[in-house]
C-alpha cells in the first residue's frame, strides 16, 4: 500500500452504542459517571480492551454526544484511549474540530480514570469545558499504568482556558474495577512494555 492510498480506521465495538445511545439523556453526575464506568467493565469482560470508559455529553440537556472504551492492545495504536475516541467520534458528529463553537451548546468529558498526559492534552483542544474524573492517577499507577507527565500545574492550565475539573465520582467503584482488571491478568500496556502475545 502506498502511503497515499493509506487509511486509519477507527472501530468500536457495536456494543459500545448500544450501550451509550447518542442523544439518550442521563440526569446527574452521578449517573453519566456510572455509564463509563460500566462501558470499562463491559470492555474488560468481552476481551475488547483495556480497564477504561469515557463518555462526551452536552451539558445541559445531559445526552451523550459520544463514548469510547480503550482499543490500544486490540488495535495496536497507542493513542487509542477512551478520551482520544470519544473525543474523536464527538467531534465528528457535531461537525467541527471543536466542541465549543458559537451557537452549539456546551461540552463535558466523563472518564472512568484521570486522564494521562496525551489525552490530558487533548482535554484542552477538544474544547470541552467540563472534565469529570472517576479513578485517580495513583489509582491508575498503583496497578502498574504509566500516567506520563501531568502536574497541578497541568489543571491550571486547563482551567485558565475555561476546562472546569470536577474529581472522585464513584472514585471507590472506578479504582475497583482497575485492581480487579490488573488481578484477572489484563495486559498493563506502556511505552517501555513488551506487547502481549494474545488478547486479555
């Protein structure tokens, strides 16, 4: 193939809409956080991929733009977070390389853990204005995945340019499902990490 008539498909798993209808509402925090947490849990006990959910909704009206779950091991592409795909799939549906354009209504990411530093990143030029966090970087970390360089500075720099971030929703079930993944054996996929030889 030559590199002009080379193509990137991103997949997810049909599952994964079925589970996070776009423009099916959910009302509080609470519940939007419950859905990522059980599209990682869903990820892990169909072999599809690694321990984590995310989900972009419209603030206001509560209805998901869009969801992914982790295809990194399953897809062998390292920027194939939750966030990345649910941010990806977001931005194509409403049309634009930005969730905060004029006239649109306002966006929020739910992820079942902190965001590493890539999808951190990404955070900021989604334009979402709203980042709400299940598990916590050591949550993440105590069961082997390297976070990458984020700081507290790193969070006031999102919040100078309008990304509020809210913490610890259903941070005891997020970290749970994150041992018990790293307990059943699930690969722990790094940069310096050989590649698992089969699925999970």
């Amino acid at each position: 193939m030559t590199a002009e008539g080379a193509r990137l498909v991103i997949d997810l798993p049909a599952w994964v809409a079925e589970a996070a209808v776009p423009g099916r509402a959910f009302r509080d925090d609470q519940d939007k956080m419950a859905l990522v947490i059980r599209l990682a849990e869903e990820n892990i006990a169909r072999g599809d991929g690694g321990p984590f959910g995310a989900a972009v909704f419209e603030i206001g009206s509560g209805k998901v733009v869009a969801a992914g779950v982790n295809r990194v091991v399953e897809a062998a592409n390292c920027v194939l977070h939750a966030e990345m795909i649910a941010l990806m799939f977001a931005q194509q549906r409403v049309g634009s390389f930005t969730l905060r354009s004029p006239g649109r209504p306002e966006h929020e990411l739910f992820t079942s853990c902190e965001p590493c530093a890539m999808c951190l990143g990404a955070t900021l030029w989604s334009g979402v204005t709203r980042l709400v966090i299940g598990a916590e970087r050591e949550d993440a970390m105590a069961v082997g995945f390297e976070e990458g360089p984020v700081f507290a500075e790193s969070y006031a720099y999102i919040a100078a340019h309008g990304v509020q971030t809210v913490r610890g929703i259903r941070r005891a079930e997020a970290a749970r499902l994150l041992r018990g993944y790293r307990d059943s054996g699930g690969p722990i996929y790094n940069p310096d990490s050989t590649p698992p030889t089969t699925g999970l």
